[in-house]
C-alpha cells in the first residue's frame, strides 16, 4: 500500500460506513459527532455490518481490528486543514447548528477536497453543473449560505446508493448495512484532488476481511467517475421510492412506496431521469427502474426522511423541492412530484406548529 490518508468525516451513523472502509484499506478516519457518540467511539469503536455474497451471515467490520486508525470528537476538536480529504455525511438541516456552521466554514477556508455523501446536493456541487442557476435553488435548503464559502472546483458528490441504519436496539456505534450498493462519485475538477478518490478507490477494492473459511471480498466500494452528473441518477430513486414513503397521515417502507403501485413508479422515475438527462446526463450512467425496482424489494423500513418526519422533524432533507425547482425552470410539470411536495409540506408544518 502506499500514501496512507488522513479522512474528516462530519456524520458518525451514515459516515460510519465510509470510515470502516477506509479503515479497512488502510487509512485513518476521525468521525464529527456529538459527544456521547465520541465518547462510545473513542472508547469501543465502530461495528458495521455488512451482508456479504457467498456468506449466510453478514460481516461484522469492528474497527478495533482493522489497519486504519479511526477517532472521534466534537465540531470544535478538529482542524480541518490537517485532513487530506473531508467527506460530509450529516442530514442537510444539521449544518446549521452553530458549532457545525463553523466547522463547515473552516473547512471551505482551509482548502482539503471535500466529498459529500448526502442526499440533498450541496450548492457547491450544483454550482459547477452549467446548465444550473443555483441561486433559484437556494430556497430548497434549511440555510443556504452555510455553502458560500466553497470552492465548487475542490466540492464533489458521491451518489449515497448504499443504504444503512442503525438498529434502535443497539448502541450508538453499531451500523446495520442493507443494501451494500457502491458509491458513485464525479471527479474534482483538478487531477491532483482526484487522485486521492481513485487511490482510495483502489485500496478500498483491493481489501479483503479475513474470514473464518478465508478472505472475503467486502460490498461498498467507491467508483469514481469523469461526469458530473453521475451522481444524480440518486434523484431518480428518492423521488420513486424515498419521498413516497411519506403518506396523508403514515409511513411506508421503501418497498411498498415503490411496488404498490408499479406504474406511478415507473413514470415518476423515468420522468426524473429525463430531466437528468436534459441537464446533461448520459443514459449510460443511469441506473434502470427495473434494476432499483429489484434493489427496493429488500428495503422494508421507511425512508430516513420519512422516519425523521413521523418522529417530529421540523427540517428535512428537500431533494423533491430541489427537482421540482429545476423542472419548473425547464417548463416541465409532474403532478405525481407536485403531491410529493405538498404532502412533505404539510408534515412539515404539522410538526412546526407541534
């Protein structure tokens, strides 16, 4: 192996997935989290489970015994300009919190490659796809100006495929993986910032878990791509599945928000990949609504951003503000889209009036 590098993760329940890894190839991670999860953290680790082809269990990454060196700490333990890349895996609405604006700000100064994992696009990434105005887009997040410092040229996205959780009758440091999908990554502008994506990329595949029966090769890994618009074949997917978990008044899995009614799933899918594409995207780089249809039977629990609503949420990610916001741009109209906003809307200003 060569260079080891030193990774700032902001998020320790989903960057938890990409910290074990790294780990697992050979490189450090500190994860920015609150400090009952940094205490747990420093003290037992980090324990993800992953299901593995070829394996009726799933595997266990404990990070106390893999290569890298992982720690973790609060957003004012940390100085930024020490990592070689920082990776944000926080919910949107999160950055806003004082301490975290801060860090966030310190980040975008000090000048390290910055890779987000989220579901909602930073601005910053948006910014360097043409066909954009961002400012009309400022509207779709909890506070837009905690991305102004940024520069878009050292800002990337990776599309967040992979799906995770952390079962609620475990510890804080125990990740459940249950769809072990890739992360899918646009380039940096400059070579020298992508250079570090695909060293990573090729440590993280060529690491393999010692097994009980011998090596095993370890699902989630980072692809990284010369296109920009890669990562938004993720829309197609949250506006199909995740958003319409949000019901009038419940929640439903992912699973049934896609194959209750196959139809409206399907168009509402082909729809957003459309538009992707009218913004530039290659077909090639799209993944078929039959491929996530598949994908989706194994999601049995309710979206992230469904759960947080039905829990009291008064800020949630707003990827269907987001698409709406540039279909309207366009001209183009989807009434399916138009009642998941609305129904988002309304649970929003239930729990804010709550």
């Amino acid at each position: 192996m060569g260079q080891k590098y030193d990774v700032l993760i902001l998020g320790a329940s989903y960057g938890s997935l990409f910290a074990a890894k790294l780990l697992l190839a050979g490189h450090n991670a500190k994860l920015v989290c609150l400090p009952a999860e940094a205490d747990l953290i420093n003290e037992q680790g980090i324990r993800v489970r992953i299901p593995v082809r070829g394996s009726k269990d799933t595997v266990a990454l404990d990070s106390a015994t893999l290569s890298g060196s992982l720690s973790a700490g609060g957003p004012a333990d940390v100085d930024p300009g020490a990592f070689d890349l920082v990776v944000l895996a926080m919910q949107e609405p999160q950055y806003r919190a004082n301490t975290v604006r801060e860090l966030l700000d310190a980040v975008a100064r000090s000048g390290p490659p910055c890779m987000s994992i989220m579901n909602m696009p930073p601005l910053p990434f948006l910014r360097r796809i043409a066909s954009l105005a961002p400012a009309e887009l400022a509207h779709c997040y909890t506070d837009a100006t905690v991305w102004d410092s940024f520069n878009p040229d050292r800002f990337t996205l990776a599309s967040p495929d992979p799906q995770a959780f952390r079962p609620p009758e475990e510890p804080l440091n125990v990740l459940q993986v249950s769809l072990p999908t890739n992360f899918k990554v646009a380039r940096f502008a400059s070579d020298a910032d992508t250079q570090i994506l695909r060293t990573l990329q090729r440590d993280i595949e060529g690491a393999n878990f010692q097994g009980p029966d011998g090596p095993l090769e370890i699902p989630v890994k980072l692809k990284v791509h010369e296109s920009v618009y890669v990562p938004l074949a993720k829309w197609c997917m949250l506006l199909a599945g995740n958003y319409r978990c949000v019901g009038a008044t419940q929640m439903r899995s992912i699973r049934d928000a896609v194959h209750a009614d196959l139809d409206e799933s399907t168009a509402v899918y082909d729809w957003v990949a459309e538009l992707c594409r009218e913004l530039g995207a290659d077909p090639a780089d799209q993944v078929p609504f039959e491929k996530y249809a598949q994908a989706a039977e194994g999601l049995s629990k309710p979206s992230s951003a469904a759960r947080a609503l039905a829990n009291g949420a008064t800020h949630i990610e707003r990827v269907d503000k987001v698409v709406k916001t540039i279909a309207e741009g366009r001209g183009k109209k989807l009434p399916a889209l138009d009642r998941i906003v609305e129904t988002v809307d309304s649970w929003l200003a239930r729990n804010r009036a709550a």
